[in-house]
C-alpha cells in the first residue's frame, strides 16, 4: 500500500516537474517572438544599417541555439528586407537567395510551428512574383488559415488576424476560391482591431 502510494506521488511529482518545463518553455518562446519581432520591426524602416544591426543580432542568436527556428526564419527575413533596401543588384539578389534559403530551411526543420511558417509566408507573398515565391506562400496561407480559425491555437489573436489578412491578400490576388471567406473571417475574430478593420465587408 505505501509503495503504491508513493509511487503516485512521485508520478505526480514528474507530472507538475514537466508541467513547470513546459511553462518555461512556453515563456520563453513568447518573449524571444516578441523579441525577434521587434528587431523585424526595424528592420521595416529599410535603414540598411539598422537593417545590418538586426542581422547581426539575429545571426548571434543563431549562433549561441542553431534550432532556434523562429530566429532563422526572421533572419531570412531580415535578409529579404535588406534586399530590398540594397542598391546594386548583385547585392539585392545576394540577400534575397540567402533570405530565401533560410526561411526555406526554417519551414523544413520546424514545420509544424505556426509563427515559422507565417514569417515565411508573408515574406513570400511580398516579394515580387517573377521571383517564383507565390506559390509557396499559397501553399504556407492554405495551411495556416486552418490553424488561425482554430480558437483553441497557441497563437494570439492579432497573429490569427495577421495570419488571415495576408492570406486573403495573396488570394485575391491568385484569385483563390477561399479569398473571400478567409477576409470575412479575418473580420470577425476581432472587428474593430487594425486587420478587422481593413477586412471591413
């Protein structure tokens, strides 16, 4: 009887231990996607220094934890932006396939992360289309507009919203058949925020 009871008790014991790690775990991974979304943040001012510097941070990030997708993905973004803020071509077109072949790997090694996939995604629809990259942000928005619809995700609403947004941008444009219901249900998640708003029927 007391062997039985303490091995409940230890079960318990490594249950709440590997809740508590999984808490940190999750923790953590929300203040790094703040984190990295900041750097992109500046990134979006197209300052090729500031630019450079948010490389740079992303890049010691890379190599202190090389699994640390999330950072290889907004790196291969950043890289993107850069491109897109060079002035000679060779440079732009030097960024853009290193951009390209990170967030590639990234969506490769890590492919059932949402936020992963969304960076990719959205980095795909925005550039131009002779560069070949819409189809795979078709690809990427067909996948994750079923997880952002899913209120029972780990993503934020507004991620939800940004998820659905750009999705329904690269619909419309492809003239997908579900543009018009991805926009009505970017809409209604929250009316009022930003995306709600643009979404507006």
């Amino acid at each position: 009887m007391r062997r039985a009871i303490a091995s409940a008790l230890l079960a318990l014991l490594l249950i709440g231990q590997t809740h508590s790690s999984d808490q940190k775990i999750k923790s953590k991974d929300q203040a790094n996607n703040k984190l990295y979304h900041q750097w992109h943040s500046i990134c979006l001012t197209g300052d090729t220094a500031q630019i450079d510097a948010q490389i740079s941070r992303y890049e010691a990030k890379l190599r202190i934890r090389p699994d640390d997708h999330l950072a290889q993905v907004y790196l291969g973004s950043a890289c993107a932006l850069r491109a897109k803020a060079s002035f000679w071509m060779l440079t732009k077109l030097n960024y853009l396939k290193r951009g390209q072949r990170l967030m590639d790997e990234a969506v490769v090694e890590a492919p059932a992360k949402p936020r992963v996939r969304m960076i990719r995604a959205i980095a795909s629809y925005k550039v131009p289309k002779n560069f070949g990259r819409r189809e795979i942000a078709v690809a990427d928005f067909e996948k994750l507009a079923s997880i952002a619809v899913n209120e029972q995700t780990n993503l934020a609403d507004n991620e939800r919203q940004v998820i659905l947004y750009y999705a329904w941008l690269t619909f419309k444009d492809e003239k997908h058949p579900q543009a018009n219901k991805t926009k009505r249900l970017c809409h209604s998640i929250a009316p009022t925020s930003k995306y709600g708003k643009l979404t507006k029927p």
